[in-house]
C-alpha cells in the first residue's frame, strides 16, 4: 500500500483525533501514531536508513490529503516529513549520530534565523530562541536556522544563512504556542542556552541556492533524483500542499454544511446560483493548487533524473507557481465562508476552526507570493533590481 492509500484509510481517524491536538494544543499522541502508521514521516529518508525514498509528487499528494481531515496532522507531516531529505543531505557523521540508533527518530525545526549561529573552531555555538516550531513536542531533535557570518559567491557577500542541528536536552521548549489556527501543531519556541554544534551537524543554504549543483556530504551515499531537489524549492512546495489540504478539508466541510441549510425565505441554499458558482470557482482553484503542486514535484525530479541543475529563474517559478496556487485557493475558500452562515462566528460552528486553520496556514512566510513573483519575473525580463529569496 502506498503512502497515499494509507492516508486515506487513515482519514476518518485523523479527522477524529483533530479536536484532540487542537485541545491540547500539539499533535495528540493518535494523530502521532497515525502519522508513524501512514509512513510518511520516514517517506523522504533514504531507503538504506530504512526510509521510503518516496517519489516528491506522491510525498506532496499524501501532505493534502492527510491535512484534508486534518490540517494540524497535515501541516506536522509536512514540516517533520521533510527533515529526513534535508538531513539526508549532510555529512554521514551527521546521519549516523541521528539514526544509527533510532531511523525513526525525528526532528523539528525553526529556520527563520531570530537566534545566534557563529562560527567557532570545529563547529558552531548556538544560543537565542526561535520560533514556530512545529511537531517539536514529538521530536527527538531540531534543525535551527541562524546567520553564520558571510560567504561570497561570484563577487559578492552574502550572509551565511546555515542549518544546524541541535539534539534533544540541548534545548527546551517555550509553550507560547496559543493561536486560533493550526493549534494542534504545537509550534512553540525553542531555547538555546550556548551549545556547541559540531560543523559535520550544519549545512549552509548557500550551497542549496549560489553553489546548487556542487555535491553536498550526504548525496555521495544518497545519491538518488530525490536529493538533487532545490531546497527552497521542496520546502516551499511542502508548505504549499499543507495549505492546500487545509483548503480542501473546508471545501468539504462547507459543502456538507451549505448541501441542507436553508434561506431565510425558505428556500435551501443549494439552490441558489451564486452559491453555486462560489463552490465551483473554489473546486477549481483547490484542484489546480493541486496540480501545480503535481507538475512541480515531477519536472524537478525528470531534470534530477537527466542530470539538470535548474537556473534560478527555473527555481523562481516554480516557488512562485506553487505558492501564488495556493494563495489563490484560500481566496476561493474566504468566498465561501463569506457565503456560510453569522453563526460560523461560534468557535464551536464545524467551519469556524477548520477556517482559522486555512488563514494560519497560508500566513507562512514562505507563501508571501509577491517578492516570489517579482524574483521569477524580474529574471524573466532581464532586470537588476531582483528581491533576496530563498531559491
């Protein structure tokens, strides 16, 4: 059975576990155990740590459907899921001392470089906080992003924005975590109090972006298509499909909700041309999210087949495509709530929660699409004056 299949069996038990990890205010321990079941958090790892080395495509198809009933289990699978790529990726020093006693183990992170990472002798010496960190209660460890000081590439200085990974008891969790969307992915704060980092555990993302192409450590032993993917790429793409069945949970739930509900002048709604219109403007825009996300996954992995290094502007259109799709099916979805009934204002309405989830989903930096699309454009005309992102 494929990871995707598993997650639609798992649907109805996730869909039920939803209010549980919304309460608690992280993943419950049975949306955990759902994940482990469908396989899709050990998907990206390689296949000699005991991973699934899953097709991209099918990892991003399984992240909208398991965030269609449940879009905190979504949006965990999707940010915990990608880790093991990442790590696969690093030094095998790095890969050992994370899965040569546990292969299961997994990891959370915090990119966004509000700590400090500086370079020391032999390593480097984390400390500050960093937030939203997503699926951290279940994690055994955690990817923190930080400033590393600078590099230049092609004759110019860039800051070093560096991945380093941080294992558990080196840190502590800040329960801050308290919002209206998403609240079952326990994204709270990490602390870090002055621990060093050994370099073999940390990855500039230069060498994703200016010096993509150049072997990194962990693809002499993970040598597959799967990590030759831009990492901007596949992270904001992993995003975007947790959106997406965020947005598709809704789709269903409004329409079960609209299917029976009545006018005020007693009629039903389904009736009705206008409502009518909206959801089929909303399906459209969910399913071609979809497909975006679809076509991403399998073009990038046909050029890492074929041996191609995709150009920046390549890279640019994609992170754009995938996140301008996903930006446009929540503008379907906030049509519809505009539709649904004043009582959706109760927190208890079955729409009210599953909409808050949509709008903290689509709130992630990494799906502000307009400097997304001024990068691809800008390239794509031939200016000068391009916006700083992650490519």
């Amino acid at each position: 059975m494929s990871i995707l299949d598993s997650a639609r069996e798992a649907g109805p038990a996730l869909a039920a576990s939803d209010a549980d990890s919304a309460r608690l205010g992280y993943l419950s321990d049975e949306a955990w155990a759902q994940l482990q079941r469908i396989g899709v958090l050990r998907a990206l790892q390689p296949k000699r740590w005991g991973g699934g080395e899953a097709p991209f495509a099918e990892y991003l198809a399984t992240i909208v459907e398991i965030g269609r009933h449940s879009p905190a289990a979504g949006w965990v699978a999707s940010v915990v899921g990608v880790h093991p790529w990442q790590i696969a990726l690093f030094d095998e020093r790095a890969q050992a001392e994370l899965w040569g006693d546990d292969p299961a183990l997994a990891i959370a992170s915090s990119y966004t470089p509000t700590g400090k990472v500086e370079a020391v002798e032999g390593g480097f010496a984390v400390s500050g906080r960093w937030s939203f960190s997503s699926g951290s209660h279940h994690a055994d460890a955690i990817i923190l992003g930080g400033i590393a000081g600078t590099r230049e590439f092609d004759g110019r200085e860039y800051g070093d924005f560096t991945s380093v990974v941080v294992a558990k008891g080196d840190y502590t969790i800040d329960q801050t975590w308290n919002t209206a969307g998403l609240r079952g992915t326990g994204s709270n704060d990490v602390v870090v109090d002055n621990v060093f980092v050994p370099a073999y555990r940390a990855q500039s993302h230069l060498d994703y972006t200016h010096g993509l192409g150049t072997p990194l450590p962990g693809q002499a032993g993970n040598d597959g298509p799967l990590y030759r993917l831009p990492w901007a790429v596949v992270f904001g793409a992993i995003i975007s499909a947790a959106a997406v069945g965020a947005a598709k949970g809704f789709l269903d739930r409004w329409t079960a909700e609209t299917r029976n509900r009545r006018t005020n002048y007693g009629g039903v709604l389904r009736d009705e041309p206008v409502v009518q219109n909206h959801l089929a403007k909303a399906a459209w825009a969910v399913d071609a999210a979809e497909l975006k996300l679809r076509r991403a996954a399998t073009e990038l992995t046909a050029a890492a087949e074929a041996g191609a290094v995709p150009s920046k502007e390549e890279r640019a259109f994609y992170r754009w495509d995938v996140a301008h799709a996903a930006q446009v099916a929540v503008d379907e979805i906030v049509s519809l709530m505009r539709t649904a009934s004043g009582r959706t204002a109760y927190v208890d309405h079955p729409l009210h929660r599953a909409y808050q989830d949509v709008m903290a989903a689509i709130g992630h930096a990494f799906l502000v699409e307009e400097p997304l699309g001024n990068a691809f454009a800008g390239r794509r005309l031939g200016s000068d004056n391009l916006p700083e992102v992650h490519l």
